[in-house]
C-alpha cells in the first residue's frame, strides 16, 4: 500500500526548487564569470588567433625575401672582387716654376 504523505510531497518539492534555483545559480556564476574573463583578456590587448596568424605569414615573406636578397648582394659582391679594376696611372701635373732662373 502506497499513501501519500503532504510532507514528503512538500519536501520532494522544496528539494527540486532548490536544486533548479542551485542550477540557476551555477549558470549565473559562469555567465559572471565568463564575463570577467573577457573583459580582462580585452583590457591585457591580446590579439586573436587570425590577427597572429597573418603577422607570422607577413614575418615568414620578409624573412624568405630577406634571405634572397643576401643571396644578391652576395653574389654581386662575388662578381664585383673577381673582376679587379685596373688602375690608371695617375695623370703627371706640370710643374710650377718660378719666373726666376
């Protein structure tokens, strides 16, 4: 034989109120939470994972340019000490006398 009983009815009720108001609660903290933690990420300046990715893709291209252009001067300076200028002979100037003889 089942009876119901009007306490344990009002004490099943009490305990699913509170267990909804503990869910609620809960919800609100990460909801606080999660607010918190983004408004401190934005206050530190950090940037966003497309902002990093582009600024490593730009330093990857001036990096591979930097290096070609080592490679130039290299190989200019190469062709520039393997053909050595021949000096012209420095040109004679007259010289000066004086009117006296």
């Amino acid at each position: 034989m089942q009876t119901k009983n009007p306490i344990f009815d009002d004490l099943a009720e009490m305990m699913t109120g509170a267990a909804g108001a503990v869910a609620s609660a809960g919800e609100e903290m990460r909801t606080v939470i999660r607010s918190r933690a983004d408004r401190m990420i934005v206050d530190m300046d950090l940037v966003s994972r497309e902002e990093f990715d582009l600024v490593k893709e730009m330093a990857a291209r001036a990096l591979s340019e930097s290096d070609k252009l080592r490679e130039e001067i290299a190989a200019l300076k190469q062709v520039a000490t393997s053909k050595p200028k021949a000096k012209k002979p420095a040109a004679r100037r007259p010289r000066k006398t004086s009117g006296v003889k």
